[in-house]
C-alpha cells in the first residue's frame, strides 16, 4: 500500500453519472475532473442539486460512473468487482451521510462498531475499538443508548465516529454539521481537522462557508460540474475557453448539446 | 467472510425485534418436521415390533405377496381398498411349485376371508377369517391353548380361534366343541390359540381375534379358488435364504408367464409395515407435512420478505461500510435458517410428543433413531435454504445508493 506521497489517491477524468432514461434522462455529474492528492481536506460547496452527494458516493464507490474515468490510489474502478469493491468500502473509506443513517434498532455501541463487523475484527475488539473512539467523542456515557434517544449533535458525532472507526484513509463527509449550531459545527470541525493531522484525506460537503477555513482547499461545483477549485484557479478559465457562455445560456445549450453526443457516444461504445 | 457468530449476533439482533412473527412463522415449519418424525418414530415402531418377530423366526422365513405397485393415491379414496385382494396373482398351484424346491421345509398359504364370524347370540364386531395349511403353526410359532392345530386329518369345518375371539363369540376361552357360523356356513371349535398380543404382525393377521380354518373350507367360500395373500415359506436349516427366494421368484415367473406380479421378502424386508391402515395414516400424514413444510416455507420466504424492505436502508449501509453481496445473501440466509431450524427442533420435540401420544392407543412404541434426526434436521435446513435464498439474494441485490436514499 505504499504509494508515493505525490501519487494521487483520487483521479477523475471527464467522469459522468447519468440517471433515468428517455425523457427522464438527467446528468448529475456531467464531466468532473478532479485530482485528489493523500492528506487533502477539501471542502465541497455548491447549490442543492449540483450533484455532491452523487460525487461522494461515486469516490466511495458506493455508485459506479456512467462514463469517464474513476482511478482509486491508481486502480481504475472500472474494473473492480462487486466483492473488492466492498472490501475497499470496509477497510479505506469512511462514510458520514448526509443524513446521518444509524441503524435504528442497534444502540450506540453497536452502530459504531458496524464497519469494523466488515472487516475481519472479532467481536470483543470491535466493542473495544467502538468504545474507545467514542470515548474521543465524549460519547461513552451513551454507548448503550438507542440512535433515537440522542440529541441531533450527538446523532451526527456517532456518525462520525462509525466512519472513524476503521480508520479509513480516505472520509467522506456529506454535510457532517448540517444542522447543528455554529458552536457544535466547530466542535465537529476540530475533530474531522484533529483526523486530517493524522494524515487522512478528508472530502467534505458544507453549505456553511465559515467551515471552509478547515479546509485545505475548496471546490464549488454548479450543475454537475466543478466550477471553482481553489487549487487550480486556471481550471476554472480553462473550462470558461472551452465554454465560453454564460450561466443561463450555458445550462440549456449544453445540456441538449451533450444528451446528443453522449447518446451518439453512447451507441458507438456498443 | 463473516464468522458465523457475526451471522449469528446480526441475525439475533434482526429477529429480536419481530419475534412473535418470527415464532408464528416457525410454527409452520415446526408441524410439518412434527408430522414427519411422528410418522418415522411410528414406522419405527412398527418395524421394530415386526422386526423383533421375524427376528424371532430365526431368519427361515421368505414371505411371498403379491407386488403393490400398483398402489396410488388413487386407491385412498378407494371405497374398498382391500379389493387388491380379489385380484391376488397367488394362486394354489404357486404353492405346490413352491414347496417342491430344494430347501423349502414348510409353507403355507394365507387367505383371508370376507364376512363375519358369529353364533346365533353373539357377532364380534372384530374377527378375521383365515384360510391356511397346518403348516402355519410350525412357520409363524402359533401354539395353542387347548385343543389342536388344524390337521390334514381333521375333517372339514373345523377351526381353530383366537383367545379373544372365542371370548366375544362364547363368553370364554374354554370353547372346544362350540360351534360358530361363517356365511351360514356351521364350523366346529377344534382348539384355541395361546394369547398372541400382536396385532401388529408380519402376517397382517391378528391371531387372538382370528378363526383358522383349512384351505379347503377357504375355496369353497370362494368357488373353489384359493385367493392367496400372502405365502409364508420356512426353509429348511442353513439353507442360503436370498438363493432361495430367487428360485422362489423364479418359479413365480415361470407360472405367471414371466409376469413380475409378486414380491418375495426375506430377513428385514418382512418387517417392513404393509397393513393398509398404517400406510394410509402413513400417507395422509406425509401429505399434512409436505403441505405444512411448504405453508411453512412460504411463512419463512413472507417474512424474509418483509424484513427485506423493512431494512432497505439498513442494507444498504451496511454495504457501504463493506458488507458484500456475499455477505448480505448469508446474512439473510443465516436469518431464514434460524427460524427454520428452531422450528425444526420446536417439530421434533413436538412429533415424539405426538407420537407418544398415539402410541397410548396403538400397541407399539414409537422409537428413537439417528435417522429420524437426519431427517428432521434436513427437512428444517432445507426448507430454511430453499425459501430463504430467494429474500436473501434480493436483499443483496439492493442498490446502497437507491437503499440509503429512499428511507429517511
Ligand atoms: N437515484 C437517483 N435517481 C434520479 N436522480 C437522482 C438520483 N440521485 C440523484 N439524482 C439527481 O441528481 C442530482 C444531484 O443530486 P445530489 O444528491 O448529488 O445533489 P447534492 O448536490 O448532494 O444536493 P444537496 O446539497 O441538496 O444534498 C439531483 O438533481 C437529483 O435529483
Ligand atoms: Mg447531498
């Protein structure tokens, strides 16, 4: 597993996900390029709808591209099988959804404990490591409590915890804070800063823009495409050349324009 | 791969919610698997009893009867199912062919009668007719208890009878000389049999409630045909039993025009049950099974179902923090094979208990036997596999992405 540092973890090239068929047919990510490099903290922003929860789970290879290239730490995801797929899931990444998803009849402990369920630690180390990462948390006076007998906060610090406690290189984190006061969004961002310290990559989806300053880079996104990157502020002009239209003009035009190419790019792949 | 206690403590967790559906879905399973181990502990049972009997004749005896394969389900809502008897390819000319190959030291043809046996005061409602050669006796170790044994000396319209039957028919086991009617016909008591105690027997005869006559009088109720059920042949000592009954079969063929119409036991085989009762109670409840095990089934796969879209969202978390397809279809296989095996063991407990039960009113013990656990025990694992794996691979198919969106 020891890649070197400069090699990207995550590399997107043109990557597309398309949903529905027919008249239906919608591009939730319509061409992201997007290089991640090991122990980056990026900070995803954009309008509902633009497609980042889409993206997250295609980086977490929870969703499979419908088109473009996906290389995870250099292996093309293409050609992972549903079974390796899985094992990435249950040793290098680590989910926090955006809304949260505990299972409900499953206390504390145990919600915490799932992943570790998945890779291989036996029964006595998971509660073990369960406990001691909510202890980190300041959650071990709630180990046995039902997900429902938590407050919202705590809620979403259990969820953290469980996508920590495999200790996955990479984390996910769809809207971690998303509605917590200012004062518990911090307390949250400390922790996720305290696990990039640490040397993990961490992508993370905010509407709040105060939390941007955790990050080590920002990327906006509009309409299933990455708008900004604080990290290639020429991408942006780049992209603009390419295109050059503006906002409006743009989402109609090119979103008839690419149904016809990809449609006829579609039929030419089979 | 998952250890099996992780299957296990995942499957406990799911099933500790919903347990009162969980334990009416068993319930399906538990009569299906109760019915087959009542079923295969009686059998059991008899067998055993027969068993012990034949076991007793000292492995000398072939039985010849005539072939059941003809026996269906059809014959179940037959009327008179005893009607196989009319037509019995036995006949008297078998039993002379039979009698004189090399090792055969005795045989004896069995007849049963219709109609009843009665005095002018008295018709027990439970008497069998049989017409048979004194040989009987020696073969199937009939003693009696006053009197003699019919004889080829004895003239015509004698009989001998059974302890019980002399006492329905006269008040007491003391009858020499009485007589008795069968089809008008007068029959004077010539001995008593010694009390038996088995109405389960390889001969398909309760002696205590039987009248022996000879052959002869069995004809002439049957214009002079001998209606053969059953022939028993006793071998003469160290003669090689399964040589004999090939020559015995063998003879057979040769006088039916090569027709296979009969069936020739030896050793174990004999004690295989063949009274009809027994057979259609035995069919009757293996129909009860399979209908439960599959009602039972379609409970389990119901179920499974159901926690199946209930958990939608569990599913797909727990595949995206790593459980494989693999390990889902497992997962849910492991829950569908939980219920059904408990169930199985709730039927096993539950068909010995059913079986005890019945063996108050019969005259024989269900037994215990390795086999019957087999079965069990294969009937709950796979009624668990069958109907669960259907559930289970839908469960695996679930998009994660769809899973986790849809329930909020
Ligand atoms: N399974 C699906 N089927 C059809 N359309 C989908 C599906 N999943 C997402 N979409 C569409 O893709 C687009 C992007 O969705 P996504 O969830 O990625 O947005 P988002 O950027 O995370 O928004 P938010 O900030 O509100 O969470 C939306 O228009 C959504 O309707
Ligand atoms: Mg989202």
């Amino acid at each position: 597993m020891a890649k070197p540092a400069n090699k990207p973890v995550i590399k997107m090239t043109d990557l597309k996900k398309r949903f529905g068929v027919g008249d239906a047919e919608h591009y939730a990510l319509d061409g992201v390029d997007l290089t991640v490099k090991k122990g980056e903290f990026i900070a995803i922003m954009g309008p509902s709808g633009c497609g980042k929860t889409t993206l997250l789970n295609i980086i977490g290879l929870l969703d499979r591209p419908t088109d473009g290239e996906y290389l995870l730490d250099g292996d093309n995801v293409e050609d992972l099988r549903s079974g390796q797929a899985a094992k990435i899931r249950a040793h290098r990444i680590g989910f926090i959804f955006q809304n949260f998803n505990l299972i409900e009849r499953l206390n504390v402990l145990e919600n915490v404990a799932l992943p570790l369920t998945y890779s291989g630690v036996p029964h006595m180390k998971r509660i073990q490591r369960a406990s001691d990462i909510l202890k980190g948390f300041h959650l071990q006076e709630r180990e046995y409590y039902m997900p429902w007998q938590l407050s919202g906060g705590q809620t979403q610090r259990v969820a953290i915890a469980r996508a920590l406690v495999n200790k996955p290189s990479i984390i996910l984190a769809d809207e971690p804070t998303g509605n917590l006061d200012s004062k518990s969004s911090h307390i949250i961002m400390e922790e996720l800063s305290e696990i990039h310290k640490k040397g993990n990559t961490i992508l993370m989806v905010t509407h709040n823009p105060n939390l941007t300053t955790y990050a080590t880079r920002v990327i906006t996104m509009l309409d299933g495409r990455i708008d900004t990157d604080t990290a290639e502020p020429k991408l942006h002009e780049n992209k603009n050349e390419k295109r050059p239209l503006n906002k409006s003009a743009k989402q109609k035009s090119s979103k008839k324009g690419a149904k016809t190419t990809k449609s006829s790019r579609r039929k030419a792949k089979k | 791969m998952l250890l099996l206690t992780d299957h296990y403590r995942v499957a406990r967790q799911a099933l500790d919610r919903s347990k009162t559906r969980a334990f009416l879905t068993m319930i399906g399973v538990a009569i299906g698997v109760a019915s087959i181990t009542a079923i295969l502990a009686l059998s059991g049972g008899v067998s055993k009893v027969i068993g012990r009997q034949v076991a007793d004749l000292g492995g000398s005896v072939a039985v010849i009867r005539p072939s059941t394969g003809r026996a269906s389900l059809a014959d179940l809502s037959n009327p008179s199912p005893s009607n196989a008897y009319s037509t019995s390819p036995l006949q008297e000319r078998d039993v002379t062919s039979i009698s004189e190959l090399l090792g055969v030291e005795a045989i004896a043809p069995l007849m049963t009668l219709s109609g009843s046996v009665r005095t002018n005061s008295s018709t027990p409602s439970e008497s069998t007719i049989v017409a048979t050669s004194p040989a009987l006796q020696q073969i199937s170790n009939l003693e009696t208890a006053d009197g003699q044994f019919i004889d080829s000396v004895t003239k015509q319209n004698t009989a001998v009878i059974g302890t019980q039957l002399s006492i329905d028919l006269f008040g007491t086991e003391q009858s020499i000389g009485q007589t008795f009617l069968v089809r008008g016909q007068s029959f004077t008591v010539i001995g008593i049999l010694k009390r038996l105690n088995q109405p389960i027997n390889y001969n398909n005869i309760d002696f205590d409630h039987a009248a022996i006559i000879s052959l002869e009088s069995g004809k002439l109720f049957n214009g002079g045909i001998a209606q053969i059920q059953q022939i028993n042949v006793k071998a003469a000592p160290n003669t090689n039993m399964s040589r004999l009954a090939d020559s015995i079969k063998l003879t057979l063929q040769n006088n039916h025009d090569n027709q296979k119409d009969s069936d020739v036991f030896i050793g174990r085989e004999i004690a295989q049950p063949t009274s009809e009762l027994f057979q259609f109670v035995s069919a009757v409840m293996a129909v009860i099974a399979s209908i439960s095990l599959l009602v039972g089934g379609i409970g389990i796969m119901n179920i499974m179902l159901v926690g199946v879209s209930e958990r939608t969202r569990e599913i797909g978390l727990r595949k995206a923090v790593g459980a494989s397809n693999g390990t889902i279809v497992s997962q849910f296989l492991f829950e569908a094979l939980i219920i059904s095996v408990l169930g199985g063991v709730l039927g096993f407990l539950g068909g010995y208990f059913i079986a005890f039960v019945v063996s108050l009113m019969i005259p024989y013990d269900p037994v215990f036997s390795w086999y019957i656990v087999g079965w069990a025990a294969t009937l709950s694992v796979g009624v668990g596999v069958v109907f669960g794996l259907y559930p289970a691979i839908r469960a695996a198919r679930k998009d994660p992405i769809e899973s986790l969106r849809r329930y909020h």
